[in-house]
C-alpha cells in the first residue's frame, strides 16, 4: 500500500471519529438523552465531546506521522522494531 494511501485512510478515521463525537453532542442536546453512570445521570453529549476531543488528537497526530513520511529521509528498516530499542 502506498503512503498516501495509508495517510488518506487514516485521515478518514480520524475524521469518522470527529463526526461521529460532533453526532453525539448534537443527539444528548436535542433529544436529551442521559446515560446512568455510577448513580449519576450524564448527558450523552459529554461522551460526544470527549470522542470528538480525541479525534482531534488523533488527526493532530496522524498530520504529524505524514509529515514525516513525506520527508524524503525517511525509509523502512526492520532495525526500528528491533527489541534493543524498546529496552
């Protein structure tokens, strides 16, 4: 699989997952609905924000790890998944 490729499919989740935060905060809003969490009612909306939060972090660092793969010093080895480095 290309790069790009790889980079637009990621682009997508990341995307998928903000949409699918943003539908959340707008379904607790207009129908109100409420989720019981350890004896506290919480609006689905709050859910909603946090998945849309993290998309964002998500498509933040998806940014990054193409900006890196366009670098034209970058290249596979299989010494990046050596054991010595995760020592």
């Amino acid at each position: 699989m290309k790069a790009k490729t790889a980079t637009r499919l990621l682009y997508g989740g990341a995307a998928a997952i903000v949409v699918m935060g943003i539908l959340l905060i707008a379904a607790g809003v207009v129908w109100h609905i409420n989720v019981k969490v350890m004896n506290s009612s919480i609006s689905i909306a709050v859910f909603g924000a946090v998945i849309a939060f993290l998309g964002v972090r998500y498509w933040r660092s998806v940014r990054i790890l193409a900006a890196e793969i366009e670098e034209n010093s970058s290249a596979f080895s299989w010494q990046n998944f050596s054991k010595k480095r995760f020592e």
